[in-house]
C-alpha cells in the first residue's frame, strides 16, 4: 500500500512537471494529494486488517494496552473464555 501511494505522489509530482505548474501550484497538488490520503488512511488501514482476516469486536480505551485488554474481556465473557482456550493455562 505504501508503495502504491508513493508511486501516486511521484506520478502527481511528474504531471505538475510537466503541466509546467509554479512551484506553488506544485506545492498545492502535493498538499491536495497528502490531504486525500490523510483523509482515507483509517479506512486503508480498517481494509487492509479486514483482508488479513481481523474482525471488529468492539472498541474501548484504558491507560495501558492491558487495561484496555482487561476491559474488553470483562465486556465480552465469552470472548474471555475462548481467549483462554486459545492461550492455555
């Protein structure tokens, strides 16, 4: 993916070169470009899990990875136990 963008921003780069764009205009393209990419880059990243096989559970938050892990697992007792199938004692 990375390099997908990466191709996009120099192919953007060439077409300014070659429109003959100011450097500013070039500047605003690389902006609108970045900007586009910022806009979407959650939901590359949500795709990308998606197609890796990860599925969305639930959301929380916790001062630490483990509080927040804790949280989720007293939310979902379910999830707990298949969780500690899956880790063993």
């Amino acid at each position: 993916m990375a390099l997908a963008l990466f191709a996009a921003n120099i192919v953007a780069s060439l077409m300014s070169f070659i429109l003959g764009l100011n450097p500013l205009a070039q500047g605003a393209a690389s902006l609108g470009l970045a900007m586009g990419v910022g806009f979407i880059a959650n939901d590359l990243r949500r795709w990308t899990l998606e197609r890796c096989g990860y599925v969305i559970e639930g959301v929380v938050s916790g001062k630490n990875c483990d509080a927040a892990e804790r949280r989720f697992l007293d939310a979902a007792p379910e999830l707990a136990a298949e969780f500690a199938l899956e880790t063993g004692p």
